[in-house]
C-alpha cells in the first residue's frame, strides 16, 4: 500500500454558485466533446475546507467567492479517469459540495486562462432545469440539482464519474 493509500481518501471541495435557476459549472473540451463540473479542487493539508474552495475558485473561475454552508456529499472510488475514461490508479475521494455566492463585483471568466485545469476552456451557466442536455460529471450531482429541494439527501453515497 502507498503512503497516500495509507493516509485515507482524498478530500475535494466543490462550489456550487447559483444564479436565476442556473449553476455555474466549468466547461472542458474532452477532445472535442464538451464536458461540465463543479468548480472545486483537492484540500490541502493544513487547509480548511473554506481556504481551498475560496483557492481553487479564483484559480478555476477567476472569480472570489464567499463559502456558505455544505449542500451535499459524494465520494468516487475509481480507476477510470473521470474526462477520457480510461485506467487510472485506483482514486479514492470524498467530496464536499458547499453552497457558494460570488464576491461583490465578481464574475467568473467565461474563457480559458493558464491557471486553470488542463481540459478547462472555460465556465458556463447552466440552467438547472436542462442539466440532462449536458455531459455533467458526476451525473449523480446534476440528478440531486434537478431533484425537489425538500427531498435531496446531504449524502449521495460512492457516485460514478
């Protein structure tokens, strides 16, 4: 077993914007497939859940947010990559989605920049309601969005990428 193994599952943090019935996603380009997730990133040791989600907001979307509280729970243990679906190392994260609101005067870029991920192009809005148009990666998320708030579990259990 590896070190990393031995320490436990990763932790990612996940931002969920929304704005007029739609949610702010990152938009990759999977060659030449458009793909959409969460804007969020990997807790670092010595990081609080908050510091990560407020770095990997301004890193991914450009924009500073303000974290509000925890929306939803998931965790993937898998060895397929979640962009090109092949093989990878087996991956074991618990994620933690927290409702978030974008700084006064903020606004996420819409196109691509250097310090975002690699398949990132940009960030779209999507309307909650057509979520099943697009390719949502975990689809398990796009679900609970589309889902009646009063009925939405905190827990989504092991989700598929």
């Amino acid at each position: 077993m590896s070190l990393a193994h031995s320490l436990g599952p990763r932790v990612g943090v996940k931002a969920l914007i929304m704005r007029e019935g739609a949610i702010l996603m990152n938009r990759s380009d999977v060659e030449g497939h458009e793909v959409y997730d969460l804007p969020g990133g990997g807790q670092e040791y010595g990081e609080t859940q908050a510091d990560a989600l407020v770095r990997e907001c301004a890193e991914e979307i450009g924009a500073r947010v303000r974290v509000h509280g925890v929306a939803c729970l998931w965790e993937f243990i898998t060895t397929t990559d979640g962009f090109l679906r092949e093989p990878i190392e087996l991956l074991h994260q618990l994620n933690v989605g927290f409702w978030c609101g974008l700084e006064p005067g903020e606004e996420p870029r819409a196109e691509a920049s250097t310090s975002m991920d690699t398949w990132q192009v940009g960030t779209s809005w999507l309307p909650v309601a057509e979520l099943d148009r697009f390719d949502v990666r975990p689809r398990a998320v796009a679900d609970w969005l589309q889902a009646d708030p009063s009925i939405r579990p905190v827990g989504l259990g092991v989700v598929e990428l």
